[in-house]
C-alpha cells in the first residue's frame, strides 16, 4: 500500500519501528537551510506477525489471524480464501461466518476492500443475528499478494 499523506507516513514509521510492519520509507533529506524535509511517502510491505497478534489482540479475538499460525481462528486460511476468490465477481455477499472471518483478515491487510456489519445488523429467516461481509474488491496490495503466490 502506497500512502503519501505526511500524518501516515509518520505512523507507519512508528509501525514499522515498533515492529508491526515492514514498509519502504523515504529518507529524509538536507534542505541545504540547516533543516531536514522529513519524508514524504512510504509502500507498506506486509503485516508482520507481531502486527497481526496486536490486531488479534485488539480485536478480541474474534475471527482474526492467530500469531502463531497464521490462520484465522475459524480454521479456514484468509489467502486460501482470498485465491479462492480472485475471479468472483464484485461486489461478493459473504454470510458464511467463517468466510466472514477471512475477510476480516484481508481487510485488515489490506488486501480487500469489504465492509462487515456487525452482529445483530440484521436477522436470517429464522429470526436469528446474523453477521454480513461485501467484498468490493481486491485491492492492488490484495492482487500483488496473489502474484507473488506466497503464504
């Protein structure tokens, strides 16, 4: 994910000091007055794993990336999901809640662009809470990820 604007640029200099991300940051430089321009753009790489335990963490969670596996709690592996959905076509209801797991994942990496309801936003036939996720898209982050083919 590329981000320009100068307040994201200093968080993801702090993520990535902290250690919650891996990012490309440019330096900053002389501007030749005795003062430094500080840096004006940075790519985010990827999510450490630190970074999603945090997620994890602050999310309580609840359908998100374990630190020590990589896998949603749900058991069903948010790139898995992600190839899996690649050439479906946008945008994608999801209400199975495991999937609904999945894309939370992604949209926390960035990988999708969705929106998920909370629980309780609306009620199935049998009157019972149910939760809804809707992939707009696959994001550029999302479909560089699927061309490097890696976990």
């Amino acid at each position: 994910m590329h981000v320009t604007d100068a307040q994201d640029v200093r968080r993801v200099s702090v993520l990535k000091a902290t250690g919650l991300i891996e990012a490309a940051i440019d330096p900053a430089f002389d501007t030749g007055l005795g003062s430094y321009r500080l840096a004006q753009a940075a790519l985010v790489v990827c999510i450490t794993e630190e970074g999603h335990a945090e997620i994890d963490k602050l999310r309580g969670g609840r359908g998100s990336v374990g630190a020590a596996s990589g896998k949603a709690k749900t058991g069903l592996e948010p790139l898995d999901y992600l190839r899996t959905i690649e050439r479906s076509a946008f945008p994608l209801r999801v209400e199975d809640p495991q999937e609904i797991g999945c894309v939370g994942v992604l949209k926390q990496a960035g990988f999708v662009d969705a929106a998920i309801s909370p629980e309780l936003a609306w009620k199935d036939t049998d009157g019972s809470p149910q939760e809804l996720a809707v992939i707009r898209r696959i994001t550029p982050f999302g479909r560089a990820q699927l061309a490097r083919g890696t976990k």
